[in-house]
C-alpha cells in the first residue's frame, strides 16, 4: 500500500493557505501600525509563529515560562482576524517565544522555545543546510530551521528591529521589508 497516497498536502491545503494568509496578514498590519521603527533604543514588535500538524510539539519545544497567549479572549487565528490583530499586537509587544497554531487554526496557550535540529534527526531527504541571510536574528535562524521539521508547515515571522515579515516554509522562505508590506495600500512603500 503506498502511504503518501493517504498524506494530507497541507502545504497545498487551502484552509492552511488561509490560515498563513490570516497570521502574514495580521502581522503585515502590525508592522505598518507601529510608527517608531527609526528611533534609536526602541524595540518594535516582535513574533515568531509555528504553524504544525500533530497534537504536540512537546518533542521539539519548551515552554517560555509565563509567556503565554490569551486564550480567553482570541483561541483561533481567523475566526476573528479583528481580535487576533488585537491580542496579536499585544503579545508582539510584550512575550517572547513562538506561538503555536494548529492547522485548524487553533491557538495553544503557551508560547514556546524549539530546541535546535539535532544532527541526523530529520529524514535524509530534507537534510539540508540552511542558508541565513545577514539580517537573520536568532528568531528568523529558529524560524528557518524549524520550518524544515516534518510536522511543521510553516512558520511565520515579525523581526522586532525592523518590521519585516517573513514566511519560511521546508527551509525556504520569502521575507518582505516594511517598506514592500501592505502592498498597494502602504503609502509609505510606494510614495
């Protein structure tokens, strides 16, 4: 019987597609939203979400302590983009660590650290290494790396320093600047 005759392409999976427009999309907003990025000793909003399959990501994360996502209010990501942006923007400015959403959009309450892939611990196949981009801070480096784990479909990323937003997906990724961001509605872009 071949298996991958039975795989769920999430990758291709339009709800996922969704899902990842849904957390690109929110942080696009908070980016442009935030109107400090040139001052100096002014840290911008920053997150760092892993989008997986699977009912656990305890195998390859640790919890970050107390940083943790407000489950009360916002429990899934486009359900209602409003209140994700919301406490999105609220989490960016004030915890560290990854947010973990299921594939169905669902948002787990404790944000994360992913330990580092362990020489030999991915299939031959997606042994590659990595290559990190000069403005790749620890964040983006994880978010790389994780992104190649067999269980994660993507990851997404808001750098703190400058408001860039990038989406890694098998060890690949495709990053805008701040100043590509929003598109034809981002003034600042295009004036």
């Amino acid at each position: 019987m071949d298996r991958s005759a039975l795989r769920i392409e999430y990758e291709t999976h339009d709800g996922v597609r969704e899902l990842v427009d849904c957390l690109v999309h929110s942080f696009e907003g908070i980016s442009l939203d935030f109107d400090r990025w040139d001052e100096q000793y002014v840290k911008g909003p920053g997150m760092y979400v892993a989008v997986v399959t699977g009912p656990s990501v305890a195998d390859f994360a640790d919890p970050m302590g107390d940083n943790t996502w407000p489950t009360d209010r916002c429990r899934d990501v486009c359900l209602d983009l409003d209140t994700f942006f919301e406490a999105a923007r609220e989490v960016a400015m004030t915890r560290d660590g990854a947010l973990v959403v299921s594939v169905d959009g669902v948002v787990q309450n404790q944000m994360v650290r992913f330990r580092d892939i362990v020489p030999g611990a991915l299939e031959a196949a997606e042994e590659t290494d990595s290559e990190y981009e000069d403005w790749m801070g620890s964040r983006h480096m994880s978010a790389l790396d994780t992104s190649r784990r067999p269980n994660v479909i993507s990851t997404v990323t808001l750098s703190e320093e400058t408001g860039r937003v990038t989406i890694f997906q098998r060890g690949s990724f495709q990053t805008f600047e701040r100043s590509e961001l929003g598109g034809q509605w981002n003034v600042d872009g295009y004036e």
